[in-house]
C-alpha cells in the first residue's frame, strides 16, 4: 500500500497503520521469537518511524498492541494490584535429587489413578525449571490488555507498561487465539544479556553516575527490571519470555479450544506468538522422566539462562482433571529439583546480625562466588556452636552450599589451605547494633540481644512483623520505608507509627503525596483488628499464630494474659514452660508494656470477651505428627481437624509426641515413631478418636 500523505483522510491512514503493525510484529517475532530475522535492522527503523510519524498525526488512531507502545508510558507511583482470576499455585516440590525423585512422582501417579503394574506407562510433559519470576499474560479479543506478577498466588501486581516493552511478548495474536486467554510462564533474563548488562553498569558507575549498581544475578536483575516504577528504564532491561502454561481461557462451549494434552497446548500457544523452550520433551514413564532430569543436569552450565531443576507434568488433560490439586498444589505436577550446588571461596570477615527476636548470627563475609545460580557474598555460620565446630576463620578456605532458595551455608572449611594461625571465632556478650548485653539462654544455641525495641535491628523487624498481613496489617508498609522511617529517627517504637502525620511521610524518598496518604489510610484502617493478631504482632519470643488465638480464647482479654502467672498460662491449650515463661518475661518489661498503652492509647482496638470455658475434646493437649499421604484427608484438612479436637500439630517426633498419623509414603517420621513407641494411626484410627 503507498504511505499516505498526512493530511489524508482518516481510514486511509488506518489501513496503513495497520498495515504497518502487521509487518512490524512479524518481523519482531522472527527476531526475537524465532532468532531468525528477515530483513534488515535499518528496513525495521524505517517502517518503525513511519508507524511513529503517522501516529503522531492520528494520536486517536494509536492502540495498544501497537509496536510504538512497547516503550511504556509515563512513570507510576506504585503498581495496582490484580486479582487473579485463575490462582497461580505453587508446584510440590521434590527434594530427593537422585533418580528416586521422579521414580517416585511417577509411583505416586500411578497409585492416584489406580493403574497395575500390566497398565501402559504415563505420559508426560518435562520441562526445565526456570529460575525468573513468573507472570500472567491476558488477552482479550487478541489484544495484551494486562500482566500481572505471581505476588501470593491470589492477587498480583499490575506490570503492564513494564512487560509491553519486551520484544518476544506479543502484543495481538492471531484471529484463531480464544476471545480470553491467559498466557503464564517465566519472565528471566538469559546469562548473556545480564553480563552484558552489567557491564555497562559498571561502565556508569566508572563515569560517576549516581544510584546505578551492578546486579547480583540474573534472576534479580529481571525481577527488578519487571517492577521498575518507570518503563522507560525497564525498556533498557533485556529480559525474556517462556510460556509454560494458561490461567483463565474462553470455555469451549463457547468457542475457546478444546485441547486434549499439555504438549498440543503448547503448541497452541507456540502458533500464537509465544517462546516456547525447545528443551520442553515428552517422557513415557519413569525411566523416561529420570533420563530427562539427568540430561537438562548434564546440560545446566552450558544453558543460556538459569535453571534449578525440572518439573513433571502429567500430559493428558483428562488425566490432570481426574487428579486434582491437594491443599494448593496440583497432583498432576512436580518439580524435580538438582542437586545442591557447592564451590570454594575465601572467608573476608565473620559479621554478626541481630534478628527480629534479637537472635544473634554469625555471617561469613565471601570473596563472591557463582554457587547455584546466584552470586554469594554472605554464609550463615548458624550459632556460635556451628561456627567452631566448623572451625571457620578469617582467611580460610571453605566450601559453600546453596540449594534453591536456601540462605547459603558454610559447609566446612580446607584445613590444608589454611595461612598462619588466625584467632578462632568468638561470639560477642555485647549486641553490635545497640551495645546491649546479649545473653545465652540454657539448653539454647543463640545468644540474643537484651535490648528488644529499643534495638534498631530488631526495631525494624519488629515494626515489619506488626505490620505484616497475618498480624495487624498495614498495607503498603514495606522494608524500604521503614528503613528510612527508623533510619531518619522518625519511628523509635511501635506506637510512633501512629503518629506519623502525611508531611514527614511525603518528604521521604519516592514517597509523593498520594502514597503518603495511602500509608496514613492503612495506619488509620489497621487500628481495627483482632485480638489474636494484635498478639502475633508484638513479636513475643515462642508466640505464633496459633498460640496467641488459644491465649485469646482461653483467656478473652488482653490485660488477662499481661498478668497471668507462669501457672496460669501453662492451663492454656499448648502451651509449655518455654512459652510460658517468654510470655511472662515479655509482660515483666516494664517498656513492653509501655508499648502496649501506647498503642491502646493512639486508637487500636479489638473485641474482647469472657474467658472460654474448659471443654474436654478428644485430643485434649495431645502432640500429633502428620507424615505421608493420607487416602482423603489433605495434610491441611488433617491438621485443622485436630486442632479443632484440642490437639496439637508438630513437625517433628520426640519421646512427648503422642501419636503419629502415617499415610502412604511415610518416611522418617514413622521410623522415628517406631523406634520410641509411639503409637501409630491411619486415617480411619484418627477419625475413630475424633468422633
């Protein structure tokens, strides 16, 4: 078609833009997609700048799967949040890095759907397990109109602008996409691109640029890149897509696609415009899928990009249906994780951090190290305990570990290799943030600082903790704004949050008018809560969720429980001699209970009543122990129905443990169980006793 001249006529004009969108997003597709380009970068430059000229002259003929759009619109100010319409859930994870991990999902399959030995093999979908950060892609009528993060599964954050400025994601798909689809996969950014990246951030920091900093890994460099506030600066990120799966889409029965495995799915969605891994492979059984894991393992160096591990999916759709999900993750998938990763490296320092509750920690300060899929700089030494008998010191040589998301650890230390003889490490009586004393509990492994809120470190988390969506819940109170609310000497307690008027708010770093008073409405909207959340949130040592709701049960008032004797306080339902004296100690702090008028005093109320009466339940202070798979009951299922009996649910089997419930595939647990004697239930026993 010949460009029309400016002054043509609208519909003229529009034929030609849309002309040009065609052209441009196939050409973008062999580029980015397909790594095949077809015509030349300057032919791309001058068809992109007809397409800005001519929408520069029809402003209200610009539309949003444009490719002049990708560069993003104008800075936010914070992201919306976005509920997803499908949940993105989690995927069960497989620990056992040796064959068994797929032999035994394969088993688990197989017993879930009640197939015989002389039953065909199941097939599967493998892929790898990517190590970026995953996002939903929504169409409507072809068109990109919203991408939103994981965030907890349930509600997101609106990416939008951010993920329009990436080449391989498509911005209008083909006519014969569904009228809603739901696009989900891994945003991440390959190893090339990031060492690329970096370097040119050191080239700024070299040029005296301000606030610019190298990136840590790749995975943080796309997570950040992601939620930039302004997308011009993502637009410079250079991340990547692959699509793995789908969230909300049409129902066939009115119209959408009726597919009848993953892998025609994926093709699907392959024809459509998304980057699908080649690495993606079909597996029959067992050996298949151990095959696969030992291959992408072999293979993990040398990827592009970051992966740690594979996942498993069960390939017929039919079959995933019939399966199900279990609390909240599908039966019919799992990923497979690689063994944990270890390197050497040199020990620069060992720091000591002061935690939430005042535990203090020793940390080895690393010369940096590629070690599973992330640059260290820092190791737990655990305790003081760990520390020596590890032997690590200032100068030695050590091997370091990390395994998935697992803070990275020390794993011992090459004596051989050791220079002279460096002092031994000691754990200082004195906290290094606050000049407290800090003391080690008997029977205990932590020293922990004395100081308690008026300790900056434990300050900060300690507001972070009341804050949190499970205490008291103020949102959009995150880690940076508190930093620079104790950091600036603005906050000093709990209670000077309340006290927070909307200037001193405003006039912090990237806090606009706006956001400020959004914070000031969740402060006033928070003083409304609960009084087993306003528990939880005071941060008492050995008080968690479940103990402050038996304290506010048993008790029905908060003044109840600050005078309660240590005697008193062990009648209350789970409760031992260890929380009861954490309890009794944290009310004996005279400034503790100053915090807690304070924060009576500046609004925050919650309903209180009489003291619950002492009913007998079947499970009365009994300790249970779940392990396995139970026939109907999902783990979480199992643990509220004991609960509600008066039980107790623990993580671990000990000589006070009362009774193991043990299901299919229990492993260590019910070894335990049996070598101490402790009684041991199926599901139907445990019902027995609840009746």
């Amino acid at each position: 078609m010949t460009t029309p001249d400016l002054f043509a006529p609208d519909d003229a004009v529009a034929r030609r833009l849309a002309d040009l969108r065609q052209t441009l997003h196939t050409w973008a597709h062999q580029y980015y997609v397909l790594d095949e380009p077809s015509v030349p970068d300057a032919e791309y430059d001058r068809l992109f700048k007809e397409l800005q000229t001519l929408e520069g002259s029809r402003p209200h003929l610009i539309t949003p799967d444009s490719p002049t759009q990708r560069v993003g619109g104008k800075p936010l100010d914070a992201f919306a949040q976005v509920r997803h319409a499908v949940p993105m859930l989690s995927i069960r994870t497989e620990t056992d890095t040796t064959a068994a991990g797929a032999e035994n999902f394969d088993a688990r399959m197989r017993r879930e759907l009640g197939l015989s030995d002389a039953d065909p093999a199941i097939e599967y979908m493998a892929e790898p397990k990517f190590d970026g950060l995953a996002m939903n892609l929504r169409y409507e009528h072809g068109v990109l109109v919203q991408a939103a993060t994981r965030g907890d599964g349930e509600t997101g954050e609106d990416v939008t602008q951010n993920i329009r400025t990436m080449g391989q994601i498509p911005l209008r798909l083909p006519p014969d996409a569904p009228a809603v689809l739901e696009v989900r996969g891994e945003v991440y950014m390959r190893r090339d691109d990031f060492e690329a990246l970096n370097t040119r951030q050191r080239q700024k920091i070299a040029a005296g640029a301000k606030g610019e900093k190298t990136f840590v890994n790749p995975r943080n460099a796309a997570a950040g890149a992601v939620r930039q506030l302004d997308p011009a600066v993502a637009a410079q990120r250079p991340l990547s897509f692959f699509a793995y799966g789908l969230g909300e889409v049409t129902a066939p029965e009115q119209g959408g696609p009726r597919w009848d495995t993953h892998q025609v799915l994926l093709a699907s969605l392959k024809s459509w415009g998304f980057p699908v891994c080649a690495l993606v492979k079909q597996a029959q059984g067992a050996a298949k899928l151990v095959a696969y894991y030992e291959s992408i393992g072999r293979q993990r160096e040398t990827l592009g990009f970051d992966i740690d591990g594979v996942v498993y999916k069960v390939n017929n759709l039919a079959l995933q249906r019939q399966l199900g999900f279990v609390t909240r993750e599908p039966r019919w998938a799992v990923a497979h994780k690689f063994p944990a990763q270890e390197m050497l490296t040199t020990v620069l320092a060992i720091d000591v951090q002061v935690g939430r509750t005042g535990k203090l920690t020793p940390v080895a300060k690393l010369a940096p190290v590629f070690v599973g899929g992330v640059t260290v700089t820092n190791a737990t030494l655990h305790n003081e305990d760990e520390a020596r008998r590890k032997d690590v010191r200032v100068g030695d040589t050590v091997v370091v570990r990390r395994a998935g998301d697992v803070i990275p650890e020390v794993v011992s230390v090459l004596l051989d290799k050791r220079q002279g003889n460096p002092e031994p490490f000691t754990m200082p009586h004195i906290c290094p943030v606050c000049g407290s004393v800090a003391l080690r509990e008997e029977d205990e492994a932590d020293y922990r600082c004395t100081g308690g809120l008026f300790c900056s470190a434990q300050r900060k988390q300690a507001i972070l903790h009341f804050a949190q969506r499970r205490a008291v819940e103020v949102e959009g109170l995150g880690e940076k704004l508190v930093d620079q609310l104790v950091d600036a000497g603005i906050i000093h307690t709990l209670p000077d949050l309340y006290r927070l008027g909307l200037s001193a708010l405003a006039n912090l770093d990237r806090m606009a008018d706006k956001s400020a008073q959004n914070i000031v409405d969740a402060l006033q909207k928070s003083k409304q809560t609960t009084l087993p959340r306003f528990l939880f949130g005071l941060g008492i040592r050995h008080v968690g969720e479940a103990t402050a709701k038996e304290l506010a049960r048993h008790f029905g008032q908060l003044d109840a429980i600050m005078d309660a004797s240590e005697e008193q306080l062990l009648e209350v339902a789970d409760i031992g001699p260890v929380v009861a004296h954490s309890i009794r100690t944290f009310f004996d702090q005279p400034h503790n209970r100053e915090v807690v008028e304070q924060l009576r005093a500046c609004g925050i109320s919650w309903p209180e009543g009489s003291p619950a009466e002492r009913v007998s339940t079947p499970l009365s202070g009994k300790t249970l122990v779940l392990t396995g798979t139970l026939p109907t009951l999902a783990r979480e299922d199992a643990k509220a129905l004991i609960e509600a009996a008066g039980g107790k649910v623990a993580g671990s089997v000990s000589k006070k443990t009362d009774y193991v419930v043990a299901g299919a595939e229990a492993g260590s647990k019910l070894a335990k169980a049996l070598e101490l004697g402790v009684p041991v239930l199926d599901e139907v026993a445990l019902k027995q006793i609840l009746l």
